[in-house]
C-alpha cells in the first residue's frame, strides 16, 4: 500500500487531509510539527510526503531538504500563496505546490499525477470483487477477464480512485474524455451505464440527482 506522510500543524486541515486519502486507499501517517515529521522520516520509508511550510520547529522548506535526500517526493500544501513563495518551493525540488483553500479532487489528482510520475502509484487494486492491473488495463472477477473499452476502463479509474466522492458530469467528462465538456451528458451516461452492467457495479455506481455519480463502496 502506498505510504503517505502529513505534515501539517491544523489539525483540522490534517484530519481532513488524512481522512480523503485514505478513503482512496492510502495509509497516512500525520505529523503536528517539522520536527514530529523529521522524526517520522527517520522511522520509516513513505512513497510521498505533504508538507506544510510554515510549521513549528523545523520548515517545510528543511524538511524538503531531508525528503530529497531519501529520494521522497514532496508536496507543499500552504497558505504562502505568492509567486515568489511557490517559485522558491518548485526549484528547491518539491514536485507540486497547492495552495489553501484547496478543493479535495484537486488533492487528490495532484497526489495521483506525483506518484505516478515518480513511479510510486499503484499498479494493482482491489475493490468490490474486481482485480484493476493498470499496467496491462486489464479487469479480472474471480479469475474472469472483463472486456472494457479504453474510456471505461479510465472511467472505472476515475471512480475507483474518488471513492464516495459525488462526481459532476462536467468533471468526469473533462478528466476521461480530456476536453472541454460541451453540456451533452449522453456521452458520459452510456459509458457509465456499460460500465456497471460490464463490471457488476450495478449497485456501486450511484446517479446522484442533477449532479452526475457517486462510487460507494465501504474500503476505508
């Protein structure tokens, strides 16, 4: 399993970050302080590291210093929204640099996006009975393969990876079809239609009421 590292001194902005991530299947562990989370580093191996910079005992920017030199890839999540801020955080090496308030997808497509540029994403996952190899794009149910088109299987990707999130049309057209959505919802309801029959989620994939759909599945 993917290993997160959270460092963050809100414990509110930490609770919430901790608790989406793992709900897409990811163990997060939280450190309050930079010296909490050097400390954590020290410890243990994590395939990526959340980094506020402003935090008590050591920064951000001196615990990227240490993440890099474990070959950890870091992303920073702060307040310090300048140019100059976000500037300095890209060339001393972190891989992406959000800025709060942020939007829950949003983190969790950066978070994707870093792992798997870094090569640290998962290639296989499990969830309600279906075996997903991202690599080959291969589906599997008790051993039985399930034949999906190439926007389905990104569409099942999509849910998978934000589970209990309520998707809009709008974004699930724009992160699988990647183009601008045009307002037609035929598109995305006939693959969403397949893809539930093909794969036996008939049941997981929820519509939800002038929004689009929901991935509900108990993984937590």
């Amino acid at each position: 399993m993917i290993k997160i590292l959270i460092v963050e001194d809100e414990e509110a902005i930490a609770s919430l970050i901790r608790m989406n991530l793992k709900n897409a299947g990811y163990e997060c562990h939280v450190a309050d302080s930079g010296t909490a989370g050097a400390d954590c580093l020290q410890e243990r191996m994590y395939d990526l590291c959340l980094f506020d910079i402003m935090l008590p005992g050591i920064d951000g920017y001196e615990l990227l210093e240490y993440a890099k030199s474990l070959e950890i890839p870091v992303i920073f999540i702060t307040a310090k929204d300048s140019t100059p801020d976000k500037v300095r955080g890209l060339r001393l090496g972190a891989e992406d640099y959000i800025t709060k308030p942020f939007e829950i997808l949003e983190l969790l497509a950066r978070v994707d996006a870093v792992l798997r540029r870094c090569n640290r994403a998962q290639q296989e996952l499990t969830v309600c009975g279906l075996h997903i190899d991202i690599l080959s794009r291969s589906v599997t149910r008790d051993g039985k393969k399930i034949d999906l088109t190439y926007k389905e299987f990104d569409l099942l990707l999509l849910f998978v990876r934000n589970p209990n999130v309520a998707l809009y049309r709008e974004m699930i057209y724009e992160r699988v079809w990647d183009g601008p959505w045009l307002g037609d919802s035929r598109t995305v309801d006939l693959h969403v239609q397949r893809l539930r029959k093909k794969a036996g989620l008939e049941r997981e994939i929820e519509s939800v009421y002038k929004v689009g759909y929901r991935f509900r599945t108990k993984r937590a």
